[in-house]
C-alpha cells in the first residue's frame, strides 16, 4: 500500500553499519579519543628476533682496528659468521682466523659454542689486497738485486779468465752449433782449456757415475755426487762456446774451469753431471 508520511525520515536517522559516527568500534574504527595500538612482542634476552623467528645476539666484531657492530643468529654456524665478516671487511673466510674462546669451529653454532649476547670475536687475517701490498716491495727488492747483478762485469771481461781467453781460440777446438742443444757425444770432449791455460779434456763415463778430468799430466775422476753445481757464460764474441766451472768445493778457489766448451753441449753436460739425465 502507500507509504506512511515519516518512513523516509525515521530511515535517515537509524545509525549506519559500516562506520558511521553511531558505529560499533568493532567495525574496523577505534572509539573517538582512544589510542589505538599494537600487540607486544615476546622479549629476547640475546638481542632480539629475526624475521624468521630466529634469537639474535648483538656481537662486536673486531679486525685491523676496526669494530663492526653485528646482529646475528645464533643458530648459525661458524662457516656461516665468517662470510658475514668477509662482506663486512672484504677477507676471505680462507684468509680469516675467527677467535672467540679459542679458535671459532665451523662446524658449530653459536649457540653450541655458548656465544652471550654483547661478546667480542676478534678476527685475524689480510686481504689479497694487503698480501699483495707486501708482495710488490718484496719482487721489487729482487728485481733491483738482479739488476744489479747484471751490472757485474762479465767473467769473460775478469782478469783471471782474459789471461786464457786473451790467447784465443784452440786450433783443436770442437765444431760448434749455435741455437741447438745436443746429447752428449760418445769421445771425450776435447780441444779445450782449464785456467792454466793447458789443453784439458773431459769423459763422462755414465757407467761408473764419474767425471773424468784429463790434462797432459794427470786424470782426476770425480764421482758425479762431488760436484755441487755448474756455471757457464757464453764467450763475449764467441758466443758459440762458453766458459764453464765445476764446483768441487765451498769456495771460489774449488771450481774447475773449463774454456771454449761448444755451446751445443753446455745443456748436456749439467744435466749429467747434476743428475738429471733428460738427454739420456
């Protein structure tokens, strides 16, 4: 039927539902003049809780001079807390020395370990930066040590080897060829000279580990163990033979010099005579 006078007003007046002044605070509105606020959260001794639920302690982390301040969880491993310090610091965790208690194990967490909440880790280790940075001075010193070497006179230019040098080439010298290296041969190597300026010859007899030394006057055979080590310079001018010493002692006066040795045989001759034997 027809609608009584007065509904449509009566209707203005009833209090809306969905968060009208005349609402239910319980519509999604806290009540005028009441503060609204959050839920606690359970408090952690050890420096609070991760996202994940996780207990957190606060740490210090000390290297080089420096503190890092660092929140971490305690279910983490050693492995774990020492790549968060290598991207604090930049150190690898092969590089680091982690100490708390003693030597921190990779293996454990830091709960196991019983690490509290505010403790220190003190971490010991360089950079590849800081090695290298201590390296450069180092190669730098050696490279400076050999150069000054090469600025030593050569032994062909010293006084003692230019009195035999000075009498030039043997008549009976050996061929030489120059840029390649050869086995030794099955004849003695002869046609030289010792620092007396008399014709010398060596065999190398393989079988007996031995050295022969052979001048006019007598053969010294030299087992091979006796012979501590080999130096030879090419002959400035000749640079198809060489010069070479025998170390039969400790100091200078026991090496036995040999002139005009050919060049293709110098490789050979150390190898045998130090025991390497790649020719053989």
């Amino acid at each position: 039927g027809p609608e009584e006078p007065g509904m449509e007003a009566e209707a203005q007046e009833l209090p809306l539902g969905c968060g009208g002044e005349g609402g239910s605070p319980a519509a999604g509105r806290s009540p005028e003049g009441e503060e609204r606020r959050d839920p606690p959260q359970a408090s952690v001794s050890n420096g609070g809780v991760a996202e994940g639920g996780q207990e957190l302690v606060e740490l210090k982390v000390i290297w080089n001079k420096n503190k890092y301040d660092v929140r971490f969880s305690l279910d983490s491993t050693g492995a774990e807390l020492k790549q968060k310090i290598h991207s604090l610091t930049g150190l690898p965790p092969a590089m680091q020395k982690v100490m708390f208690k003693g030597l921190l194990p990779e293996d454990k967490t830091l709960r196991e370990i019983k690490v509290t909440n505010g403790a220190k880790i003190m971490v010991v280790g360089s950079t590849i930066n800081d090695v290298l940075a201590v390296n450069t001075p180092k190669e730098a010193a050696q490279q400076e040590v050999k150069a000054e070497e090469n600025k030593k006179e050569p032994l062909c230019r010293q006084k003692q080897h230019r009195k035999v040098l000075d009498k030039g080439k043997p008549d009976d010298v050996m061929p030489s060829v120059k840029g390649v290296q050869e086995r030794l041969p099955t004849v003695p190597l002869s046609g030289m000279y010792n620092k007396s300026g008399g014709k010398v010859r060596l065999t190398f007899k393989l079988e007996q580990d031995q050295l022969w030394i052979g001048t006019k006057e007598r053969t010294e055979k030299l087992p091979m163990g006796s012979i501590k080590n080999v130096v030879s310079e090419p002959i400035e001018g000749h640079e198809d033979y060489h010069m070479m010493a025998f170390q039969l002692g400790p100091t200078e006066a026991s090496y036995y010099w040999v002139y005009w040795v050919p060049t293709q045989y110098v490789d050979a001759i150390k190898d045998t005579v130090l025991g390497k034997w790649q020719y053989f």
